[in-house]
C-alpha cells in the first residue's frame, strides 16, 4: 500500500502525520509539495528521511499534485498494489487511514473513502458545504454519497492512467472522480472515520466561492443545456402559434401539435449535443437512439400537459402553458438521460 500526501504551504501537522504512518506501517509515502513557499522547504527537506518529495515549481493545485504522484507511482511501483491519498493538514487520523487501506485490500475493484459524519464541533460552512454536494450529487447521479469531499480515498494502482486523465486540477478532481466511479459501475465503498477540524479548519485552502464553483459546475451545466434548450423551445412555439391562430381550420389539438412539435425537433437535438459532449462526456454514438426514444416519450408527456394547461388557460397564453408542462417534465428528463440515455458500461481497468 502507498500513501499520497499534496501538500501546499504545510505546518508541522504534516510532519506529525508522516511520523505516525512510518512508525505504525510499513507504506511507502510520496508527497508532493505543490508550490510552497521557501519558508517550507526546510520542513519538506526534513520529511525526505521519511518520503519521497516530489516538487512543483509553482501551485498547481490539489488535483494536479494528486496526478504527479499517481504518475510516479505508476512508473515506479507494482500496477496490483493500491493507493490511499491523505491531506496534509492533519484531519485524517492514522488509524482511519489504515482502515481505508485495509477496506481496499479486500474490495481491490472499488475506491474506497474515508466518510465523515459531521458530528461534534464542526465548522458551519463544511457541514452546510457537504450537505448541499451530497444532495446535489445524489440527485445528479442516483448514488448517495454522504461525505462527497473527503480527501482520504483509496484505489488500485491499476486505475491510475484513467485517474489522470480525468478532467480537474483542483478541489473539483475530487468530485470528478466519484462522477467517473458511478458512470463506469465502480464501486464505491464509504468507511466512516472521525470527523477531525482543527481550529475551524484555518489551514484549508479551500476557496468558499471559487472552488465550489468548480465542483458544481459539471452538474449545473445539465441545468443550464435544459434551460437554454426550453428557452430556444419556447420562443420558436411562441412565434409558430401566433401563425397558427391566424389558421382558422386549425383546432386546438392541431394547433398546439404544430406549436410544439417543430420547436421540440430544433431543441432536443441542441440538448442532445450539448449533454453528449459537455455534460455527460459520452462518446456512445448509440446514445442517440436511446434519446430519440425518450424523447418522444418526454414530448408525448409535455404534449399532453400542455394541451390540458392550454384548455386552463387559453389559447394565448401558450408560452405558460409551456412553463408549467415543462416544470412537470423536467426532473423525469433528467433521470431518463443520467439512467438510460448516457448510460455507461464499467470501464477496463488498464494494466501495464
């Protein structure tokens, strides 16, 4: 078993966590300093008694020091051995990281991780944080995860090339790595550990505002292609039905199919795109029949709500008709196109 530390502008926290997993296992440990500053270079040239200190000139952040050392590591180190990453600033207890690294020893196709239950005396701003990832993921990917920002995780060796090319060179590298477990069915395995926040956490680097951008970002983007494809809908339905009022043959069933019809056509294949690539990532070119179905679905579904809020609220009112059917159907969209349309099947592993 190896152990990863990133490490940026560390204290002696480090120093006391390395001492206790040397004397306490026989792991070999890397560390990466991810460009500190030089006042810390005499605490990293003190650890190389203990580890192996890798070097960034610059911060490059906690994702990109996490893949220079799973690149070493790969280069260096038997593929059927595992890995478990530890924070340096101390919050991970030497027993718990043992006992993420025996958990892996016997789950070895799974990614293990550290849980916290946030319990006692925790800073509001990490117990709100993690409550709102872990619901914002669960409803994102059907898989409840509780603690979505534990650092302390472990994986094989084997798994590090798909590791590192997974996208993220920060906080969000770790929130990319669950997404990737639960699109290619790798287990995840949650070992609950003490909940450890040392003076309210005043040497976490994490930044409230931008860091939780870049971690709920992937999952917005679905809401943002949804919205931007209902807005394209809805201002093409609008000026289609202002033509088909002028149509007096046409009856309202008529109308509201040729309203709605056409505009569904142009959007769905927009949403397409855009989840295909930028959301869900999936190269599946199968995806499109499996959309094309659902879609057909969804718009059956949207059609009919539509024609009943149209009989509601009248002929000239369709773009709230649309609104209304839309809110209906959107959540049961989302969960067709995570479950059914980008499914994923589980990834190879890749060995040397």
């Amino acid at each position: 078993m190896l152990v990863v530390i990133p490490a940026y502008k560390p204290d002696e926290k480090l120093k006391r966590v390395v001492v206790e997993l040397k004397e306490k296992t026989d792991y070999p440990i890397i560390i990466v300093d991810d460009g500190s500053s030089p006042s810390c270079q005499p605490l990293f040239d003190e650890l190389e008694q203990y580890a192996t200190v890798l070097h960034h000139e610059v911060n490059r952040g906690k994702g990109r020091a996490m893949k220079t050392a799973f690149s070493y590591i790969y280069e260096n180190f038997p593929h059927d051995e595992g890995l478990v990453t530890v924070d340096a600033d101390g919050q991970h207890l030497t027993p718990d990281i043992i006992a993420v690294a025996e958990m892996w020893k016997n789950n070895r196709d799974s990614l293990i991780t550290g849980s916290r239950r946030f319990t006692g005396k925790v800073p509001f701003k990490s117990r709100a944080g993690n409550a709102i990832t872990r619901t914002v993921f669960a409803i994102a990917t059907g898989k409840k995860v509780y603690d979505t920002q534990t650092g302390l995780r472990a994986f094989s060796v084997s798994l590090i090339p798909t590791m590192v090319e997974l996208k993220g060179e920060r906080y969000e590298y770790e929130i990319t790595q669950l997404l990737h477990c639960t699109r290619y069915k790798i287990p995840i395995i949650e070992v609950p550990i003490d909940t450890v926040y040392i003076k309210d956490n005043e040497s976490s680097h994490f930044h409230a505002f931008r860091d939780s951008w870049r971690i709920y970002k992937i999952i917005l983007m679905f809401i943002s292609s949804s919205l931007l494809s209902f807005c394209l809908e809805l201002i093409l339905a609008s000026i289609i039905n202002i033509f088909a009022l002028q149509i007096a043959s046409l009856d309202p069933v008529m109308r509201v199919f040729i309203s709605t019809g056409i505009p569904r056509v142009i959007s769905s294949l927009f949403n397409y795109m855009f989840n295909r690539k930028l959301v869900f990532e999936s190269n599946d070119r199968a995806s499109i029949l499996r959309f094309a179905i659902v879609a057909v679905f969804i718009y059956g579904l949207h059609y009919a709500l539509t024609l009943l809020f149209d009989n509601l609220f009248g002929e000239n009112f369709l773009w709230l008709c649309m609104i209304c059917a839309q809110l209906i159907s959107y959540p049961i969209t989302f969960i067709l196109q995570r479950t059914f349309v980008y499914k994923y099947r589980k990834k190879e592993t890749e060995t040397k």
